[in-house]
C-alpha cells in the first residue's frame, strides 16, 4: 500500500515503507521521522487516475483529437495493472490496448477498467471520493 509521508515535504513511500533517498542525498537533508498521514488502497489511487484519463480521452473523442503514444500507454498500464490484480470474467472482458486501436476504443477500455475499478472501492472509499469531487460524478450516483 502507498502511503504519504510528512518529512521536509509530503511524499509517497512504498509498500514496505521506504522513503526515497535521492532527494535528500542530493540536498543533504537529514532524516527525519515518518509519519503516517493517510493510506489509500491501490483501487482507490487507481480510481483517481482511470477518472483523470476518462476525462482526458473523452475530450479528445469529443474534438476528434487522436491520442499521443503516451496516453496509450498510460490507459494500457491501468489496464493491465486492474487485469493482474483481479481475475474472472469481469477482467477477461477488458480488450487489451493496441497501437491501432481508435480513439473511442481506447476511451470504451479505459471507462470500462473505471467502471470495474470501482466495484472494488470500499463504501467508505466511495463516501470519501464523494466529498473529494470528481470529473463526472456518474459512477458515483
């Protein structure tokens, strides 16, 4: 689980609670002690990202605006990240992402990994995302 960290600045350390160095190496800050200010479960930050390029791609359909390699890959990466974390059904219904692959396809691949996603949010992560906001708030009503 990801979890944000107060020190010098905010920052996100891993799973087993490693706090990147590099920064503070290069800036030859001392340690500091972590403290734990919230944690989000993998579905929850996924939830965040998958709305983000939902929006983004949606956009782009709208103003017949093909989407850039990158944007490809980001919508292949959360797919495939959801695919591996879950099995059955639901996720071999998930087409994967192709260089060819339309822009609507892309957008029906990332809404439905969305969609999907959010059968694994917890009520209290829905309430939660509820009082954050959200580009659309259809998924949560």
């Amino acid at each position: 689980m990801t979890r944000l960290i107060f020190g010098q600045s905010v920052r996100l350390i891993d799973s087993e609670a490693r706090i990147l160095t590099t920064e503070r190496a290069r800036f030859n800050l001392r340690p500091v002690s972590e403290k734990t200010v919230t944690t989000r479960s993998i579905e929850f930050i996924a939830y965040f990202q998958l709305e983000a390029i939902c929006h983004h791609l949606r956009n782009l359909v709208l103003s017949h605006i093909e989407p850039g390699p990158e944007t490809r890959k980001v919508v292949k990466s959360l797919r495939d990240e959801f695919v591996n974390r879950t099995s059955g059904k639901p996720s071999e219904r998930i087409p994967d992402v192709t260089a060819d692959m339309s822009p609507a396809d892309l957008l029906t691949v990332a809404e439905v990994v969305l969609a999907t996603n959010v059968a694994f949010l917890t009520p209290k992560e829905l309430e939660e995302r509820k009082r954050i906001g959200v580009y659309s708030t259809a998924m949560l009503t």
